[in-house]
C-alpha cells in the first residue's frame, strides 16, 4: 500500500533536468515535485494516435518513472501485447476499448483502470467509433 501512495504521489511531479548535479553527461536529476499542465507535456504524433509525456526519468525512490497519456485512434493499438520491467497502471478516460492482460481480455470504457506486474504480457486497443484516451503510469523501483 505506501508504495501505490507513493507512486500517486509522484504522478504530480516534475521532470528534472537532463544533467545530475555536477554536470555528469547523460545522467538525469530526480523529478522534483511540482504540477505540468497538458500544455508543458512532450507531445508526440504517432500513426496510431497522439501521446504526451508528463513525467519521465529518476525519481527520489524510483530508478525509472513515467507519466503520460495516449488518445488512441479509432481501431488502432500502439503495438501488439508486450512485456517490460516496469509495473503499470492505465487509466481510461473517454472511448471504449479492450485491455489484455496475461491472456485475458477485457472491454473498457471510461473509469476502467488497469495494473500489471513487471514482465507481464498486456496491451490496449481502440474498438469505439471514438477514440480512446488513457493516462498511464510506469515505474520500475530503485
């Protein structure tokens, strides 16, 4: 349970810099607390649909955490059912669509949520006229 507070807690932090403290090339600060508007995310245009990064990077108690969400167009997938070492939540918000975890599928509407352990075989997929939007949440701990 306080990890699942804690991870709440992180979805409302900000991305740090991309240099640590000292100038170390390519290692990254810890997100910072703080609140990103839609505006402020890094926005990415797919073939699939438009997705905006909110929170990726280290945190104080997490090695890896992102934060961001992915407006799915009608019928599509961002890719077939996958695995990662990070745990997962997804939240839907609009649309209607099928969540797939370990082998099962589930239809989804607004207010669904999902979660999966690390390594876990899951995926989501669009099948409304609509599109489907979803915030999701992956960390993988220290």
């Amino acid at each position: 349970m306080q990890d699942r507070r804690f991870f709440f807690a992180m979805a409302s932090a900000a991305v740090g810099a991309t240099m640590a403290p000292g100038g170390t090339p390519g290692a990254q600060a810890a997100i910072g607390a703080a609140v990103k508007t839609g505006g402020k995310a890094e926005k990415l245009e797919h073939p699939f649909g438009v997705q905006h990064i909110y929170y990726q990077g280290p945190t104080n108690e997490l090695s890896v955490f992102e934060g961001g969400s992915l407006r799915l167009k009608p019928g599509m997938e961002p890719h077939p059912p996958h695995k990662h070492p990070e745990e997962e939540i997804m939240l839907v918000t609009e649309g209607g669509g099928e969540i797939y975890v370990q082998g099962e599928v589930t239809q989804v509407g607004p207010g669904s949520m999902m979660y999966t352990n690390a390594n876990e075989l899951h995926g989501i997929k669009c099948i409304g006229a609509e599109p489907l939007l979803f915030y999701y949440f992956k960390w993988l701990k220290s």
